[in-house]
C-alpha cells in the first residue's frame, strides 16, 4: 500500500538525513520542506505561519510528518528568547494542529537539553529541569503534543554528528580548525551520548513504522565528554588530536548554560528495535569512511 510522508526542517541535519532514508523505503512518497536553505527537492514552508502549515498538509497528506525543524543554535535562543519561541514552540502548535486535522501521526525530534545535567544519562521517565531557553522551549513544545495530539512520537537525542550540506555542526568546525593546524577549546566536563544521524533517523522511522508512540531515547549507546568525542574524531579523520584543547564549559562564557553530566539511556528503543545503537566510535568510523573530497 502507498505511503506519503513529510519532512519539516529537511534541510537541516536530521531532516537532511531522515528525507534520504525515507526515499529509499519501497511504496513511499516522501516530501520535504525548508525555510531558508533551498533545494530544488524541497518545498517552501514557514512553520510559523498556521494557514501555509495547514494548506501544505492537506495537499501533501502524509500519514507521517517528522518535524525536525528548530532554531537549534542554544546560545541564539537565549539571547533572542521570543524570537525563537515563535519557531521552537509556536511552530510545533501549527503542526499538531495540522496533524490533527489530517489524521497524520507526528513525531517531533527533541534534545537532552530538557535536563538539569546534575545525573545523566537520563531515562524516558526521569524529571526534566531544563537550564537554558532552548531547554524550555523543547519542553514546552513537548507538553503541547502529549496534551493536544492525536497520534504522536517525540524522539529525543544528543549531540548529533554526521557530513550534512550546510556543514554546521560541531564536527565540521573541529575538522576546519584542525585542518588549519589551529587549537580549538573543547570541554572536558560535558558528558552526553553523541548520535550518528544516519543511526537516529533510520531508529526514527523504524519506531513511527511500527506505530510505536509516546517518548523515546534515541541516541549513541555509549556517553563521552566533547574532549574525548573531538579526539577520536581527530584520530579517525587523520588530524593532529593534540590541537584539541580540554577546557572547563564556565571557561567558554557562553550564553546558554549547557547540562554537563547529562547524555540519554536508549535502553527502551533498543529492546522495542530489538538492535543495539551505534556507539560513538562506530558512527565516527563511519564517517571518516565518507570524509568529503576523498
């Protein structure tokens, strides 16, 4: 039977990642969205504009939407805490809304950032206190799904990682640096659970197949802290580990307070896949197999 599916935020990294896997399943037709990053695969969408999430619904119908867009950047919504509200939470109403009137089933990509980071890694029940805006953004658009949507899955991770098109993330910046031959400041102290995207979503889709609902840990099976991740990732990719530079997280003056001994437990996704999560150091082997221009 023909399926349709929709990414919002496909031009992100885990929309990036999460629209391929979808195109690659049999009997599905797949369809992403962007707001400022075009691609001629994508279509226009502003997630914050109630009646265009509506009119694109209900002529795509889907019978999942995965919603992966966000202004992720935790130092950008701390300092511009209404702004990004718009988009973080507002923008997860009108998809809930649009769910609801299409009878589409939504799952919605959340973050580690909902905890305190005093007693990682966290379960799916643990107590969330988040320190930052990004944190209570994530929480609150949590709440308005478990409270409002009809058919739902909210998927949370840590530390995503992957080659992406607007080469953004974390690991882009160490391997320009290094490749510069310049030190970079990586902290020692924060402690998470880093995801190989490839790893998430397809762990994604396979929980929204199975129809599975409510909240799940997907993530990598083994915790680190940034320093040890950027040094493996040095090693992997052929560059000189010792520019990686361990510091203290109050060091970099950042912001947005970060969780340090946070990262997630995926215990309960990997009894329902009945398959382990990739640990850091496999997913970092698979990219260092894939390292552009190679």
């Amino acid at each position: 039977m023909k399926r349709t599916s929709a990414v919002i935020g496909a031009s992100g990294q885990v929309g990036e990642h999460c629209l391929a896997a979808l195109k690659r399943v049999d009997e599905m037709t797949t369809y992403g969205t962007y707001a400022h990053h075009a691609r001629p695969d994508l279509l226009p969408l502003d997630v914050t504009d109630a009646e265009q999430f509506e009119r694109f619904v209900g002529q795509a119908r889907p019978d999942v939407i995965y919603f992966a867009a966000s202004i992720a950047n935790v130092d950008t919504c701390e300092q511009h805490p209404d702004e990004t509200y718009v988009t973080n939470v507002l923008g997860v109403h009108n998809a809930v809304q649009a769910a609801n009137r299409f009878g589409c089933k939504l799952v919605y990509l959340s973050s580690e950032y909902l905890f305190d980071g005093t007693a990682g890694p966290y379960d799916e029940p643990a107590a969330t206190k988040p320190l930052c805006v990004y944190g209570w953004q994530k929480l609150a658009a949590e709440h308005f799904i478990a409270a409002f949507a009809s058919n739902w899955l909210i998927v949370r991770t840590a530390v995503v990682y992957s080659w992406e098109s607007q080469g953004k993330n974390f690991l882009y910046r160490l391997r320009g640096r290094l490749l510069q031959g310049e030190p970079i400041d990586v902290p020692v102290d924060q402690v998470s659970t880093p995801t190989y995207a490839p790893d998430l979503v397809q762990a994604m889709i396979d929980l929204a197949e199975r129809k599975e609902s409510g909240v799940f840990n997907i993530c990598g099976r083994v915790a680190a802290s940034r320093y040890q991740f950027a040094v493996a990732a040095a090693e992997l990719f052929g560059l000189d580990p010792t520019l990686v530079k361990p510091v203290l997280t109050a060091d970099l003056h950042q912001p947005a307070r970060r969780p340090l001994n946070a990262g997630l437990t995926v215990h309960k996704t990997e009894r329902v896949l009945g398959r382990p999560m990739l640990d850091y150091s496999a997913g970092l082997r698979e990219m260092a197999r894939r390292i552009p221009g190679n």
